[in-house]
C-alpha cells in the first residue's frame, strides 16, 4: 500500500505514507529531487540468480514527459552496497515506504522484508533502507533495521515478519521523517501472534534506533487487549488528522473479534506530539463503534487496506479503511470502504460515510468476491486541491472475464468524496493498454504520483496476475491526470519485458503487487 509522506496527500499502498495536508505537492516519492515523482515496484516473488523468491524493486523515475525507463533501478540483497544478501523467500520488497528521513530534500526509500531470516532466526523480518540523492537512490549509508538491531525494542523472534507492513510520517514534526514498521505477528508476553508496530525516528543521520517505540494492545492506556492472532499492525497509514502540524499512525487489526464477531476487523489511532506518538487520545474503530455504518460481521477484514488524504479539504486529513470481504446485500465478499473525517479534536464518526458498488452513483455493481478495496491510495488527480480515493477491485469480473479487476475512483469536494464524476477503469476501457484477461486481478495495489510535474496526480495500477512472457508476471498500467480527472489517453504498460527496464519477466514474479 507504499505511503509517503512527500508534503503532501498521504496515502497507503502496501504500503502507507504522512506529513501535511496540503495539497499543493504530489502524493508520491521524488528520490532524485528534480521535481517529478518517481514509481517503485515491488517484486517479492524475483528470483535473484537460483535464489527463489528473494525479492527485488524496481525504481523506474518521472520527467516532464512521464514515468521513462531511463535511469530505472533495480534494487535486491545482491546488489553492490547493499546490507545483507538475496536468500530464498526473504520476500524483499513485500512492503515499500517512502519518506525524507534525513532531511535533506531527497525522499528515501524503506523496504520490507519479511521473512528474513536475521542470524539463525527464521522469517524474523527486516527493513532495507535506501537513502535518495541528487543522482536518485544510491547504495551508500543504506540500513538494515531488525528488532535485533542495537537501541531496536523487543527481540527478532521466529515468524515476527517485522517489515511486513510499513508507513512514514513526522510524528514529532521536527522536520524528519519517521517510520513505523509493523510486526504482525509479534509475540505479547504469552499471547501469540498478536501483533505490534516498532517506530523508528529521522534526523541529520537518517533513520536511528534513539527513542525507538514499540506499540501493541498491551502497552499502556492504549485501547483494546493484546489477543491471539489479532495480527496489530498487519496495515498502516499516516496523516494529519487533528491538523497539529505532526503526523498521526493508524494500525490496523483486520483479524481483532469485536464482541464475539470473530475476525471482524478493527483499527487503532494514535496521535503525533512534541516528543513523538503517544497514548493521549488514541482512538479504536470498528463498525460497531457508534455512527460507523454497518455493523461488525464475521471476517469482514475491516482494516485491511488504509489510505489517508484531505477529501473535503478542510485541513484535516481524513481516513480511508477498507472492509474488502464485507458482504453487500447477499454478495459475499464484495467489499466495502469506510471514511471517517479529520477535525480539530481529530478522527470523527460525525459525517462518515461507506462506499460500495452499490451505493447510489458508483459505477457497476457489488458482486461476489470482488474484494472492492482490495487496495487504497489516495491522489489529487483533477488537480482542484481536493484529495481523490482510488479503490481497487481486484476480484471484478470485466463482462465474462473473471477476476480481471478495476479500479474506481471516487472524487472529493468541499462535501467529502462524493459518487460525482466516479470513474471505473479496467483494461478493456478505451485507451488503457494491453486487455482485461481472466485471472490479472488489475487493482490488486495502486499507487500515486506526479510523475509528469504538471501538478496533478497520476495513478499506477498493479496487476500481479498478468501474463508477461509467463505466467502471473505481473504489470503496472500508469493512467494520467487531467484537468477533469484520470484519463486512458497516454497510459503507459510497464513490466519486466518493457524497453530499458531492467531483468527480465519471469513466471510469478508478480511485478506491481507491492507499489
């Protein structure tokens, strides 16, 4: 759900992201600092020489003439510089964020890696480090953060997969960019699996393990327990909610029971200050909290994506939480998304809202197994300073074309998002390339970025299931935005197999599953 906290819209893919709400700059990452934002993808299923599934990124970088694969990266284990070396089902890359941890006006790159092994502990988990510059992403001074690492809170433990989920913010808004880590399925005390989020914090040095925090259920006054397989921080977002000027974490708990709701889903806040995150005022949401539509069910998954911008442009960032096995009507799993608004006083049920595709004006209908929110990020694409949420679906049928996936978009205004103007995108809808094919799953991850500068957002989608060459390669389709939204006009098909992108496409890599 990558998210970043570039100065502007906050957004989740993989991976999450933080900082103000103004909307003035891009939703994506700018490594290189020459004022277009940059693309990366995720590969976790590469395999690097014989090692299978070790995990790569790819950087491919923006210009005035959009995303070009001159100067594209292409980042793994075994690359010269980096810490540490490619082994089999490391998964480099399973989660990606983005942030200027050092403060020098070049966005840095955290990669995750969740089942590296640290020392003879197995799937402890890890996060790679890549630090920009004026030449791009660069080896030099790249980190490995572990909970093993020195001044890192708890320990590495067997199957923690630290890095699995990852978002930055500046939660004590110095300047730098801090990054949160979830730890899924940390251990508390004897509950197991219960999850936690480790932060690190930015300065002149980058990322440094001085006032590390480690977040879970059980720490102090922090709402709800610590219970089996909660899994606390499987997801994470950033934004500003009560608009202090410091950013604030949403943890999300997709596998919390509610009551006796088994597996319903829940989410945790916890707010930015002076000295960092802290417990003050920390919130929990789930759909039976009072004026959340809907109500708690069973393996409703609520939680499971997250995505943060400023919809009504009020200030206040605003929250995007996905509910993608919700049943709508006697459609099992079709999907929901639910918002909930920023205000002084912070994240508000006052006003809040759900979407689906059978709420009134959103384009085509909920059906079974759609997983409507499979995947969340939010982006200004029409350029009127409001935040925009695209929803993937990555389960869609496209006429008879069974799991193809699209994307709806739905746009924001001085009311919040509103169903005018939604925008639903596949690859049989004129000007996107390539064609909507059993089985791509379009929508399984979308991210967002200026990559041309001309101050609106585009929006990249992932399709993990594409056929490449081989099966399930994997490919990114980037739609560009306009002055009246998104449009196929321009839309550029990147994979492995593409002109100047480095490696070749490969069975299941699964190249943009992860952006």
């Amino acid at each position: 759900m990558g998210l970043s906290p570039v100065r502007g819209i906050t957004l989740i893919l993989a991976v999450s992201a933080g900082a103000s709400s103004q909307l003035a700059a891009a939703a994506g990452p700018d490594f290189d600092g020459d004022g277009f934002d940059d693309l990366v993808v995720g590969i976790p299923f590469e395999d690097i020489g014989a090692t299978t599934n070790a995990g790569a990124v790819e950087v491919i970088y923006g210009s005035s003439a959009g995303l070009t694969g001159a100067g594209d990266q292409f980042w793994h284990q075994n690359a010269a510089g980096i810490a540490d070396a490619s082994e089999a089902e490391d998964q480099f890359g399973s989660a990606l964020a983005w942030g200027d941890f050092d403060g020098d006006g070049f966005d840095d790159l955290a990669i995750g890696i969740m089942n590296e092994n640290v020392g003879s502990i197995v799937d402890a988990g890890a996060v790679c480090v890549l630090y920009g510059s004026v030449s791009g992403l660069s080896a030099a001074g790249n980190q490995l953060w572990h909970q093993n690492s020195p001044g890192v809170l708890d320990s590495a433990e067997p199957g923690d997969r630290f890095g699995e989920a990852l978002t930055a913010g500046d939660f004590n808004g110095d300047g730098f960019d801090d990054l949160a880590v979830g730890v899924p399925n940390e251990d508390v005390g004897a509950i197991g699996n219960a999850g936690a989020v480790n932060v690190l914090y930015g300065s002149l040095s980058g990322l440094n393990a001085s006032g590390d925090q480690l977040w879970h259920q059980d720490s102090p006054d922090i709402l709800d327990l610590a219970e089996a397989s909660d899994e606390f921080g499987d997801s994470l977002a950033a934004g500003d909610f009560d608009g202090d000027g410091r950013d604030d974490l949403v943890i999300g708990v997709e596998d919390e029971d509610v009551g006796i709701v088994n597996d319903a889903g829940a989410v945790n806040v916890i707010y930015g200050s002076a000295s960092g995150l802290s417990a003050t005022g920390n919130q929990y949401w789930h759909q039976d909290s009072p004026l959340i539509d809907d109500v708690a069910e069973d393996g409703d998954d609520f939680g499971d994506a997250l995505a943060t911008g400023d919809f009504d442009g009020d200030g206040f960032d605003d929250l995007a939480i996905s509910v993608d096995l919700e049943e709508v009507g006697t459609a099992n799993g079709a999907g929901m998304v639910s918002i909930l608004y920023g205000t002084a006083a912070g994240l508000s049920a006052a006003g809040s809202q759900v979407w689906h595709q059978d709420s009134a004006g959103i384009a085509d209908v909920a059906e079974t197994s759609d997983h409507f929110g499979a995947d969340l990020v939010a982006g200004d694409f029409n350029g009127d300073g409001f935040a925009d949420l695209a929803i993937g679906v990555e389960g869609e049928s496209v006429g008879s074309i069974a799991s193809a996936g699209a994307v709806n978009v739905v746009y924001g205004s001085s009311a919040g998002l509103s169903a005018s103007d939604d925008e639903f995108w596949h690859q049989n809808r004129s000007g996107v390339l390539d064609a909507a094919e059993a089985g791509d799953m379009f929508g399984d991850a979308v991210s967002a970025g200026d990559y041309d500068g001309d101050g609106r957002d585009d929006l990249a989608v992932g399709s993990e299931g594409e056929d490449v060459g081989g099966t399930d390669t994997g490919s990114v389709n980037v739609l560009y935005g306009v002055p009246g939204g998104l449009n196929g006009t321009g839309d550029q098909f990147w994979h492995q197999n593409s002109p100047s992108i480095i490696d070749v496409a490969q069975p299941v890599d699964r190249f943009g599953s992860v952006l």
